[in-house]
C-alpha cells in the first residue's frame, strides 16, 4: 500500500509545557510517511531545547512570532502531497492522521480533520468548568468539530486539518495580517472556491484549554476581536455563528440603554435576558449532575457568561478599531 507523505507544521512559542507530549503523540500515530516541522517563534522558554531531543524533526525559525506567518513558512518547507496543521497545545489519537488522510485519498474532501476532545489545563474546578463549557453546544455553538458529533459530515471548519497541499496553490497561503482565527479564514476561502471541509469523528485531537477565568476571558476576546478584524485586514468576512456573542453584547448595552425610556423595551429586554440566564442556569446544572459534584455548577455557569460576553466584547472592540 503507497503511503503518500504528510507534512506535519506545528507553530510554536513558549510551549514548554505541552510540546513534548505533542511530538510524542504525532510520532507515535500509526501513519509511516511523514514529516515534522516545527516552526519556533523565538521561544524564550524551554521549548526549543525540547524540541531538540526529538530526530527527524525540523526546527525553522520564525522571526516575526505569530501564528500565520509560522504556518506559511512551514509550508514552504513541507515536501508532502499533504499539509497537516498541528497545534502545539495539542495531542492526537493513533489513528488521526491515517483516518484523515484515507478520506483524502478517496477524495471525498480537500480538507479532513477531527473532533476536538478538550481537557483540563490543570486539576481544578475551574479548570474543569472551562474544559466543558468549551466542548458544548451553548457554549461554542456551531463548532461541529468540538462538540461530540459521531457523524463524519461536511462542515465549515475544522482544528487542526490535513490538507491537500495544492488547496494552498489554488486559494493562496493563510493571511499574514491575522495573528488569530487565521484558520476560519483560510476554511472559509476553500469554501468559496468550491472546496470540501469532511469531520472525520473517530480522528481525535486533545487540547489543554486555559485553566483560569483570566485566561479564558484574554483568549476569547481576543478570539472575538480577531474574527471581526478578518473582514478589515482579508475582505473575506466569516460565518453568522461567529457574530452571536457579538449581537448579544451589543443586545445587553442598548437594551439597558433604551429600557430607561419605555416599557415595552424594558418587558423584552428582561424577557430575553432572563431566558439567557434560564438556560445558562440550566446547562451548568445539567453538567455538574452529570459529572456528579454540585460544586462544579457555579465555576460553569461562570464560564458560560465569561466566553459569552468575552468573545462579544471582543468583537465590538473590533469594530471600534475598523471604524
């Protein structure tokens, strides 16, 4: 059986903490021909001197320190018919790259990648709370690939996807002036061009989420900011799912706002929000008694508002730096 190569790109910066077990968990995928190539942002910490340890793993320098312009320069490395988008943050099952690129090779897609199992960055409540408000569907909405689909479907993106390598030929390389969200882009570019984006469930990636309310709030408004900010610096906008934290936030302040001067507007302004808080209510209830420990329910119900409002926020800030 022809094995085609895989290049596996993984940028990295300061990932001292998890860039072992990523490497180890990409060795040791049942896949034979492939290609590592990690492209270093300067770290500053113990990352490279890891990296360093593993053979047959090529280290190319990234002097600028952000996200897509590492990706870029490890696609002009890679040798492979195929491109595998890696996050350091990031381990993977046995089987992930073989599934992914079986559907390539049958060519029922031009892009596969699998569901996102998120984990606890650390051992506590919090930790715990954030890992599962980021793998459900109140939480992230219509993020297919994180939360627990079984069925292999078309979606609009994927984390961490193989690709064919001529993909990039066709619609260019990701966008340089987007230091986030430069993925959303790139699926949503080879979707316009007419081109195929396959879940593939039983490929199985495993990512360390952030473990404090603080680091939940940072990455997430900057999450909403950089989806907003894709529309000024690449014209090719994003998908409506990603603009309801957005509508919300906006939603909350002129609501509050107008409430003050009738009372039609206040009814409904309480009737939505109290429905908000209803269901967020709900859901953090609903996981803490599946995972059988009440205290869970308030750290949830936390996380819940904190992405929500953090990721809309975000983005209204955004717009503020267009205008």
């Amino acid at each position: 059986m022809q094995y085609p190569k895989v290049s596996i790109i993984i940028p990295a910066r300061n990932e001292e903490k998890h860039i072992e077990k990523c490497l180890d968990s990409i060795i040791e995928n049942d896949y034979p021909n492939k290609e590592i190539i990690v492209v270093d942002g300067k770290s500053e910490d113990k990352t490279r001197e890891i990296i360093e340890k593993f053979e047959n793993v090529k280290i190319v320098d990234n002097e600028d320190k952000i996200t897509p312009v590492a990706l870029n320069l490890g696609i002009q490395e890679a040798t492979g018919k195929y491109v595998m988008i890696a996050g350091a943050h990031t381990t993977y099952s046995k089987n992930y790259i073989s599934s992914c690129v079986k559907r390539l090779e049958e060519d029922k897609c031009d892009v596969a990648g699998g569901y996102v199992v998120t984990l606890p960055g650390s051992n506590t409540l919090t930790s715990k709370a954030i890992s599962k408000v980021l793998s459900h569907p109140f939480g992230v909405g219509g993020a297919k690939y994180r939360t627990k689909n079984v069925k292999e479907e078309y979606v609009d993106t994927v984390a961490y996807g193989i690709y064919k390598k001529e993909a990039f030929e066709k619609v260019g390389l990701f966008a340089p002036e987007l230091k986030r969200n430069q993925d959303i882009e790139m699926n949503l570019r080879l979707k316009r061009a007419g081109m195929r984006i396959l879940l593939v469930p039983e490929a199985k990636a495993y990512y360390f989420a952030r473990s404090t309310y603080k680091g939940l709030f940072k990455n997430n408004f900057l999450n909403g900011l950089w989806v907003v900010l894709s529309t000024h610096y690449s014209r090719r906008g994003f998908s409506i799912r990603h603009v309801v934290p957005l509508l919300f936030v906006l939603f909350l302040i002129f609501g509050s706002i107008f409430s003050m001067f009738s009372t039609k507007i206040k009814f409904t302004f309480f009737l939505i929000l109290s429905l908000y808080l209803i269901l967020s209510i709900f859901f953090s209830l609903k996981i803490a008694l599946k995972e059988k420990n009440i205290k869970l329910f308030f750290p949830t119900l936390i996380s819940f508002w904190i992405l929500h409002i953090s990721y809309g926020l975000g983005s209204f800030y955004g717009l503020f730096y267009i205008l």
